[in-house]
C-alpha cells in the first residue's frame, strides 16, 4: 500500500480472509471474494484512515478475551475459516459462561455472505430456545461448552 497500489493490497488481504483451498467446498466462493475485495478496496480507500485501519487489524492481536457471565451466548462460525479456526472458536467459546458453539458447513469467514439462509436459522433458533440439534449445515454437533455448561445445549 505505501507503493500506492491499492488494489494489490486488497488482494493480499482477500487471499488472507478467505479459504483459498480450493479443496473446500465453500457456498457462493465467487461472488462473495467479488464483494469481499469491493468492500474492502472502497474501505481501505474511501477514507483518509482506511489503510491504517485496516493495516492494525491484520498485525495486531485483536484476540478476544471471553469471560462474559450470566448471558446466554452463541459462538458460531465457517468449517473453513481462515481468520479463527473452528478450534479457536470453540476454545473463546470455552471462556463464556452457559455458551453454546456451532460450525457451519461450506462456508469460512464470512459465513453470513456464504450461508445467509443457515446463519439467520442459527441464530434466530438460538434467540427463540428452539432445538439447534440435527440441523444438516452444521459440521458437528452444537455443544454447551461455556465455563459453566451445566445445562444441555437447547433441544
């Protein structure tokens, strides 16, 4: 970027946010790596802080903490994430109280553009205590994994 070539930087970043591996089945591949370089071309450049912004997201740790309590919590994401794998997550998920972990099928990181239908079933089910078992998108079972998992996942 300090070249002045900001769409190669895009492009580096799109390679880092989504499963290159083309091994893996991801839904909508395409036209979601079309939006996800749109997106973040017009990010990193529609604004005076848009590098700098995006720069400090990709090199600093944004690792985040967990810990919360006494609030029902769902941690989802892609099978094939690339920016916090399904181990990751489930370990964040390991830090909340009373959380509830899924994954879903054929998607990575942007799981809301890949799997919109599955994604929205997911979390509306989860807000609505209605079963999260035998949904044929998740990966693996839902799991109550929180620091205090002592209720059974909703079902």
């Amino acid at each position: 970027m300090a070249s002045g070539d900001a769409k190669g930087f895009v492009n580096v970043l799109t390679e880092m946010f989504l499963c290159g591996d083309s091994r893996a089945t991801i839904r909508n591949r395409d036209i979601v790596r079309q939006l996800v370089t749109r997106m973040t071309l017009r990010g990193v450049t529609a604004s005076a802080h848009g590098f700098e912004t995006m720069e400090r997201s990709v090199l600093e740790n944004l690792g985040p903490e967990g810990g919360l309590r006494d609030v029902p919590t769902l941690v989802f994401c892609g099978e094939h994430d690339t920016i916090s794998s399904l181990a990751e997550q489930r370990e964040f998920a390991a830090t909340i109280e009373h959380c509830t972990f899924a994954a879903i099928a054929e998607a990575d990181h942007w799981v809301f553009m890949q799997r919109r239908d599955e994604a929205s079933d997911l979390v509306m089910r989860f807000f609505t205590d209605q079963p999260l078992e035998d949904r044929d998108y998740l990966v693996e079972p839902v799991a109550a994994v929180g620091t205090a998992a002592t209720a059974a996942v909703r079902g």
